[in-house]
C-alpha cells in the first residue's frame, strides 16, 4: 500500500487529471502549449501528471473560473494563486466547493444511474486512497445530506450512495490494509447504531496511516468490542455514535465501554453526538466529530507512537 509520504510520487494520466481538475482535455493541452501552466512527465508519449500538478490545475481553473485570465495566472506559484483566492472574501475558496467530480456522481445518483457506481470505481482506480476518501467520499457524503435535508434526494437515493460507497471501501479496506504492520485499531457501532458508513470512512482513514484495522460493521453487542479488544490488545477501539437517544443513556453507554476496555486501550467517539462526550485522559476517551478530525487524531496516535512499520 502506498504510504502518505509516497503519495506524492504518484502519477495520474491524462484522463484522470482532467476528471480530478475539472477541466476539459483540449482546454488542458492548451495551457499547456500556450502558458506552460505545468508540466507533466512524458512515459512512452504519455502525459503523467503528479498530484502538486492536480492541485495546481485545480487552483488556475477556480481562478479563470473567478474572471482571472489564464495568461495573467499561469506563471504565478501555488501560494500566489492561494493569496489570489484569499483576496475574494464573498466567495468560497476551493476547499470549501464540492468538486465537479463529486457534482457529476450525484447527478447520476439522482437519475439512479448505474454510471454512478462506475464513475466512482474509475475515480477509486486512479487516485491514491487518501485523495479518492478526502475529495470524493467525504465532499460527496456531505453534499449528499445536504440535498436530503433539502428534500432535493430521496432515502432511496441516500440509500444508492450508501451501498455504492460501502462497496468500494470495504474492497479498499481490505485491499490496502492487507501488510499494514501498525498496531491494531477496532471499529464498530454499538448496539442499535445502524449507519455504517462514517465508521467505515475512519476505518479506511486509519489503514491509510498504516494501522492495522479490524472493522466489525455495525451493533456489536459492548462486551464484544472489549473482549476482542483485549484479545488483539488493540491500541484503540473507534465507535460511531449517530442515532439519537437520551444524554443520560449516551453518556452511560460510553462510560460503561470504557470501562469494559483495557486501562491502555483508547477509546474514540465519533459521529454526530460525539460532541455530547466528555473528553478524559486516564484512561483515554477522544471524540472525533468529523474526518479531519479523526485524521489529525491518527497522525498524533503516530507521533506518541514513535514509527512503525507502514503501507
């Protein structure tokens, strides 16, 4: 598995950096030809691009997309282009705009399209994970529950995703976690806890730093997630906590695993009543209410840890 620090040796090939840019070959090439916007490597006539050239497309198309001629923008550096998104206060910068690519998936989604769940197994194919999970899975997991909120998706159409999604990761998981040689981390929802999916994202998360992941899906009975913990002497045990019950009965619950737990083992909340959780040192329970979170969580796991063998 490719480790994060060697995710920036990876190249795309034509097709795969127009899809994750956004923009059209022909416009591509002419940047190229005309403005040596980048540089791709050539392979046997092949253009390969790398991510740094990705992110770079990415930013000259927000900001012609913003009236910015590209003859005006090509030359300038990444942080120059990033200081141009900055002085745009009214509008949203690149981090915080759902990608096209994400944008054509959900409409496929909406037409209940099959396209959607090819579209996404190209896109798993030619990014490395931690990208295909960060600007394809979470931005579309997002986006999806805001047109549900808006009653612009049906439950069947969340369902879609939700099985098209579920699939991928869950080959990913096991395809890309196979030699991890990090310690073990257990993931699971408790009892009555039935959205998978979040948990399912964290798990691909850790495996990508390059823990050891043995996910268990959904309602595992308490007592089993701390028997297996011992029993694999896991470093953590990570539970998505969703549904909504009484704070009294949450908060109950979460101290009941922890102590079920070793006195080592970490225990970290996620989902969306995480927040209701107190956060304890000895012995350990985080929260981890979104993605970014839970991976800032994972590199500081690494840093205590010292380095372990990884993907």
């Amino acid at each position: 598995m490719t480790s994060v620090n060697e995710q920036s040796n990876i190249l795309y090939p034509m097709k795969a950096a127009c899809m994750l840019s956004g923009l059209p070959a022909d416009t591509l090439r002419a940047w190229e030809k005309r403005y040596r916007a980048v540089e791709p490597q050539r392979v046997n006539r092949r253009r390969l691009y790398s991510q740094a050239d990705v992110n770079r497309l990415k930013l000259l198309k927000w900001a012609v997309d913003h009236g910015h001629r590209i003859g005006h923008v090509a030359n300038k550096s990444a942080d120059q282009l990033l200081e141009l998104q900055g002085s745009l206060p009214h509008t949203q910068g690149l981090g915080s705009r759902t990608p096209d690519h994400v944008h054509r998936i959900i409409e496929k989604i909406k037409e209940y399209s099959l396209e959607a769940d090819i579209e996404l197994s190209k896109l798993a194919t030619m990014m490395a994970p931690r990208p295909f999970v960060f600007e394809v899975v979470v931005p579309m997991m997002q986006e999806i529950g805001r047109l549900w909120e808006k009653k612009e998706l049906s439950i069947a159409h969340e369902h879609l995703t939700t099985a098209a999604v579920r699939n991928i990761l869950a080959v990913l998981l096991r395809a890309y976690g196979l030699n991890n040689q990090g310690p073990a981390i257990i993931f699971c929802t408790p009892p009555g806890e039935e959205h998978e999916l979040g948990i399912l994202i964290a798990a691909m998360i850790a495996s990508i730093h390059g823990f050891k992941v043995l996910y268990f899906g959904v309602n595992l009975p308490l007592e089993d997630v701390a028997q297996t913990a011992k029993a694999t002497q896991a470093l953590a045990v990570v539970v998505a906590m969703n549904h909504k019950i009484p704070d009294d009965e949450l908060k109950e619950q979460v101290r009941h695993l922890r102590a079920l737990l070793p006195y080592h083992t970490h225990l970290v909340i996620g989902g969306s009543q995480s927040s209701l959780i107190q956060v304890t040192s000895t012995p350990a329970i985080s929260v981890a209410p979104s993605f970014e979170v839970f991976d800032g969580l994972m590199h500081a796991f690494k840093r205590n840890l010292g380095v372990f063998p990884s993907m």
